[in-house]
DNA sequence: GGTAGACCTGGACGC
DNA sequence: GCGTCCAGGTCTACC
C-alpha cells in the first residue's frame, strides 16, 4: 500500500469545480475521470516517477486526497503537496478580491485556475498551443509523455533531445528548437521561477521578460502570466475576437476588437483575466455542458473553438 | 510602428 | 486514397 496525503484546501475549494477550470486538466499527464470526478497524475519526486489519484471524497472544503502508488519518504511527500497544491491553487489569496471587483461568480464560487505543477510544464503547454487547434495540442502533450517522462518532460530531460526527435516523435512541428531552447534556458537558470512568481516583481516586468523568450508572444506571455496567477492582462487569441464578437457584440476590424476587449475588461482590473475567462467557460459549457462530465478522449480532445 | 509571408500539423472536404 | 485548403501565434524581413 502506498501513501496517502490529505491535503487541507481552502473551505471554498471544491475540486471538481476547480480541476475542471481551464483546459490542461484534459493534457496529458493528466487523467481526468468524469465517472469518478477523480484525477490521475504521476508527478516526479526525488526517486523517480509516482502516480497519484486526486479526489475530494468529503466534497466542497473538505481535505483533498491524494493517493500514491508507493511509498514515500517525508521529503518527497512534502514536495508532492506543493507540486498538488500549486496544480489546484489552493493558495490563491486572491479569491475574495476577485468576487468582489466581479459579482457575477461568487455565487459559484469559481476563481481558481487549475495549471501544471511545474512553471516549466505550464510553459511548455503554452507553447503547444500557439498556433495550433486543440485537438493537435493534446497530441503534443501525449506524445511528450509517452516519448520522454510519463509524468512530463523535465527541463533537464528536454534540454537533452535534439530538435529533430522530439519534431518526429512528438508533432511539436517548427516548435521543436523553442521547446530544446527553453529547457536549456530553464537548466541554465536564465528562467527563474521565484522571481518570476514573486508578488513583489510587478506584473509588467514579468510580461516583457516572458516576451523575450523563444515561442513566446503576446499571447502566450499573457497566458503564462495568468498561470502564475498574475490576471492584470488578457491573453488574446482568435478565441477572444469570437468571445468579442458573438458575446460583447462587438465589432470592426480585429485590431479594433482588440483594443475594444483591452478597454472593456479594464474595469477587472488586476482580475480581468479570471473575468474574461470564466465567461468565455460558460460559454464553452453551455454548449457542452459542466466541463467536469467531459470525456478527455471524446469532447475534451475535439475542442475546436471555431467551430463551437 | 505596422505588415506580409513562412513556419507545421491535422482535420475537413472534394474528387 | 490522394490533393488541396484552412486554422492557429510567433518570428523575421521589410517598409
């Protein structure tokens, strides 16, 4: 039998609501089960590989399980429950702001952002995103896990491919050097995730620094910067000139959605992000229904937002 | 500062 | 089964 960690979430946190908040839940290496509402992910520790199932048995508030397939050391349990708690943002202090600046979702509760739990893996999916339908970056992300770790690349086991592999055994396409080069940065320390999540470097600093890095663009800084849990900018993507468009009906040319979206969401100030998003998810659930009931093989990978 | 075109993959569609 | 078209951000060259 291995070990269990029970885990202490806010008294808000209700984990089907917030696994099932942004679309990495359905990436590989997670495993989303909507039969269950439990979650399967292998997470590296020190040993090596271990795989745990994720669940909230007591329900709304009560502590979140995690079970492992083996048994680990005091260290390592301690590392698996802040690489649990960084996925599920169980320390997000900024829920109360949030629901106070945007009304609409304190009744539901929704704030928190399910993300990876590594910056580095939330970078390397933002990457596998640009440019791309959703239905090739879960391909991506599979075949990253099933060619290099099961529980996601490291930096360092990703600073050793060469370019051409992971092209021919992962699909990523012409992302190939981004990928190899943001490893390398990450290994080299030129990537640092304390600065980088650190409340007292302002926003606007991260923004330009995530810009100079390969593969990444306005878009996906401002995504990157909303999965370190920093919301004062938007992540605008054609998915957003469709939110604009049929949702705030607006309309022009797309720089002049653009610069219209940027102004309406002022309001949210350093929470615009969660405010777009979460209209833009009840959209998505509206047409799918409650994104936890949705089958990561079937509706989770045939997500095609132009098509919704 | 703005714009055009290349970069890849996978799905849709027509034949 | 094959060929063509399209969606999707980033990057570079150029004006």
């Amino acid at each position: 039998m291995g070990s269990r960690l029970s885990i202490s979430p806010p008294p808000d946190f209700d984990f089907a609501r917030d696994v099932c908040s942004y679309g990495y839940f359905l990436l590989m290496p997670n495993e989303w089960d909507p039969t269950t509402q439990r979650m399967r992910r292998p997470l590296h520790v020190e040993s090596g590989v271990a795989v745990f199932t994720l669940s909230q048995p007591g329900g709304r508030g009560k502590p979140v399980i995690a079970s492992c397939d083996r048994t680990l050391s005091r260290s390592e349990q301690s590392d698996a429950r802040a690489q649990i708690r960084r996925m599920l943002q169980m320390d997000d202090t900024g829920v109360g702001a949030f629901h106070k600046v945007d009304r609409r979702w304190k009744k539901g509760g929704r704030a928190r952002l399910f993300r990876s739990p590594t910056l580095f893996e939330d970078l390397i999916k933002t990457v596998t995103s640009c440019n791309v339908t959703w239905p090739s970056t879960v391909n991506m992300n599979r075949r990253l896990c099933e060619t290099i770790s099961p529980a996601f690349p490291t930096p360092a086991q990703l600073s050793r491919r060469k370019p051409q592999t992971l092209r021919a055994r992962c699909g990523v396409g012409y992302r190939d050097q981004r990928l190899v080069d943001l490893a390398r940065l990450h290994v080299r320390g030129e990537i640092d995730p304390a600065w980088l999540e650190d409340p007292g470097v302002p926003d606007d600093d991260v923004y330009k620094f995530l810009l100079g890095l390969p593969g990444i663009g306005p878009y996906a800084a401002g995504n990157v910067l909303q999965l370190l849990g920093r919301y004062s900018r938007l992540a605008i993507d054609t998915e957003t000139i469709r939110h604009a468009k049929t949702y705030l009906g607006l309309t022009g040319t797309d720089r002049q959605i653009t610069r219209a979206v940027e102004a309406h969401y002022e309001q949210f100030g350093a929470h615009k992000f969660r405010s777009y998003w979460f209209e833009l998810w009840d959209f998505y659930e509206a047409k799918r229904g409650p994104a936890w009931t949705w089958e990561p093989r079937t509706t989770g990978a045939s997500f095609t937002a132009s098509k919704l």
